[in-house]
C-alpha cells in the first residue's frame, strides 16, 4: 500500500526532529507499560505484528527477551529496522499471510498501535489470526488510541488510523475473534518520565484529571466508559 512506502519518513519521523530521542521515548514507554505484561520467562518467544522501524523489538531485546520476531509490510521501517538499529528477525511480510504460514504456537503476540490501522473486518481476522498462534495461555497485548481520552489525540494523529477504541468496543472485537471475556484485561497507557515535572503530571491526572473525567461522564452519560482515559488504551487477552 502507498501510504506505507514512505510510513517512517512521513508520519513517524515527522513527530521529533530527533529520531533517536523519539526511539529512547518509545523504548521508556514500552518498559514501563508493556514489559511488566509479559511472559516473566526471557527465553518465551515473542511475535510483533505491524513492528513498524523496530522501536519495541530494541526494547524486548534490552529487556532480555531472546527470542523475538517482528514482522511489517513496510520496506523503508524494515530497513530502517536492520540498518540503523541494528536488529535482526525482522521480516517484511503482510501479516495476515505470515500468521497463515507460521505453523507453530507462541507465547505472546503484540499489536502495538496497529490495530487502529485496520477495517473492521479486517481487525478482526488479524484477532482470530492472532490468537491461532498462541499457546494455550498465551498473551495477546494490543495497544490502541483511546477514544475516550480527552480531545482523544492520537486518534487523528495519523491519516491511516481508522478508529480509536474504548474497553467496550475492543472487547467486543476480542470476544467476535474468539477470546472469552473473563480473560480480558484493560489497562491505560501510562506516560514515563522522571523528575518533578513528571511527578506533577502524575499528581494532576490521577488525583484531578482523571477523576474528573470519570464524574463528568458519569453525569452527562450514565457510564464512565471504562474509566480509563488516557491517550492510548492496553488489553491484555489471554487463550
């Protein structure tokens, strides 16, 4: 697809002058979000579809992760990946076709922001895909803008996203692919950082900001939507 060619130097790059302070700020946010989710064992094996420039992989390998797979439709985030951050198991592949072909069951499969990237159809059979592949007990991780986050902004950050998700509505695709509801977890994106600055921010949203979304929609709607608001949502599935 043409809107991929050029992915990385369009929309990814066009976010920081500073490519490598982008990559260190995704890396933060991985560890801090996403590792703790994981497989505790370094030796599972981890599959990243939509891999995008590698910017998770370089943060499964600094976290001890030692077998890892991504895999992207994109030439120029794939080169970008084995080239500039020197990684390798990076597979340029469509994903639907490579879940097809793997012919064997893995620990934990991640769809960070990708699947917001997708038709509805679509989402779905990459969740059934998904979830073929994973070993009985396995994890899927999907990270995806929140649609009830203020302003909700990364939502229209990217021409090619799609849509943006609540609990409900991911939940609702998890269970159409097949996973049942008492396996689903959802968590908010939290956003790294040290320092005071940082420590405010904190303090703000969770004693001010957050609760005074959850009272406002629970006013004007009648439902929190989740409570969870910020700017992009995790769930957790397990087989």
């Amino acid at each position: 697809m043409k809107l991929y060619d050029r992915y990385l130097s369009t929309q990814v790059q066009g976010l920081a002058e500073d490519t490598s302070r982008l990559t260190e700020d995704a890396v933060s946010h991985f560890k801090l979000n996403i590792t703790p989710l994981l497989p505790a064992d370094r030796s599972a094996e981890v599959v990243e579809l939509g891999c995008g420039y590698g910017r998770n992989l370089l943060a499964l390998r600094e976290c001890g992760y030692q077998r890892v797979l991504g895999v992207d439709v994109s030439e120029e985030e794939v080169r970008y990946a084995k080239d500039v951050l020197g990684l390798e198991g990076v597979i340029l592949a469509d994903c639907f076709e490579f879940l097809t072909g793997l012919g064997r069951v893995v620990d934990a499969v991640l769809l960070i922001d990708f699947l917001e990237h997708l038709e509805e159809e679509e989402s779905i059979r990459l969740l059934e895909g998904a979830r073929t592949v994973l070993k009985i007990g396995g994890t899927l991780l999907i990270q995806a803008p929140n649609g009830a986050a203020p302003l909700s902004p990364w939502r229209y950050a990217d021409i090619t996203h799609k849509r943006a998700y609540t609990p409900q509505s991911l939940a609702q695709s998890l269970t159409l692919a097949g996973f049942g509801r008492n396996k689903l977890r959802f968590l908010p994106a939290l956003a790294p950082g040290s320092g005071w600055r940082s420590r405010l921010r904190r303090a703000a949203w969770w004693g001010l900001i957050n609760p005074g979304l959850r009272q406002f929609l629970r006013v004007a709607y009648g439902n929190d939507l989740g409570g969870i608001y910020s700017a992009n949502l995790i769930a957790v599935a397990t087989k």
